[in-house]
C-alpha cells in the first residue's frame, strides 16, 4: 500500500509525494559463468519505497507522471526505480453513476522498471544494469 501528501492541488495541477511499502518474497541464485560456484537465498521482508507524483488536468484530457524509488543503503546497490508516464481523455459519467463521478477514462502509458548494482568481486569489477520498458493501453475508473 501507500500513503500520499498532496503538497500543491488545485483545479488543474496534482503535486503529490508519498511512502509506499510492500512485501517481498523472493528467491535469489547467482551461478558463475562456467559453473564453479554458486549461492542461492531466501528473502522475506517489507520493502519501503519512494513516490513523486505530478497530474495535470486539462478539460478533455490529463496527463500523469509518477517515479517510484527503492533507495539502497548498500555500498554498490543502484536501488531500483519505476517511471510511469500517462495520458488520458476524460470522458462523461455512466447514467447511473454515483454524484461526483467522472466516467472511464482510456489512456496510454509508458511505464521504465530498472536498477542496478556495481562493485567489486574476487575476479574483477561487475556493473549490471537492467531497464524493461512496456507500452500499455487502459481504462482508469474515477
């Protein structure tokens, strides 16, 4: 889940800065290139996060953009990073929609997923880095 503080919210603009905070479960195996060595681990834990938030509402339309980050206290760790950026049209309310509400809103998004980790091993220097990229389509219920 996450908790945000909208520091500037007027009619057209959405300034916001939040803490996220999930849990982890994962399975972690590193293996040598040619099959040496090798650890495997476990890890379970919450993992805190960082979000920035910026919306801007125009009449027929808005965009988004939100940057989530995993700060890392580890020497070498990059930590890791989501960048969302989106845009929508706004459309009318259903009939029968509650008081307030403002319809289906379809939009596309450009969303970035990456980290990295750099240091020092045994037999040498390692930089690895990984950056996933998707474009989607949607539909925002608001």
């Amino acid at each position: 889940g996450n908790a945000q503080y909208d520091f500037w919210e007027d009619e057209d603009w959405d300034l916001s800065v939040g803490l996220n905070l999930q849990f982890r479960a994962s399975n972690l195996t590193f293996i040598a290139v040619d099959g040496s060595q090798g650890s495997s681990e476990q890890e379970f834990g919450l993992v805190p996060s960082v979000l920035l938030r910026a919306r801007r509402t125009f009449e027929n339309s808005w965009w988004e953009v939100e940057f989530n980050a995993l700060p890392a206290p580890i020497p070498g760790f990059y930590g890791f990073y989501e960048l969302d950026v989106r845009a929508g049209l706004k459309t009318l309310p259903n009939q029968g929609a509650p008081q307030g509400s403002q319809g289906l809103e379809p939009y596309i998004a450009l969303r970035g997923l990456g980290g990295g980790f750099a240091g020092e091993t045994d037999d040498g220097f390692t930089d690895s880095q990984l950056l996933l990229v998707a474009l989607l389509l949607g539909v925002a219920f608001r």
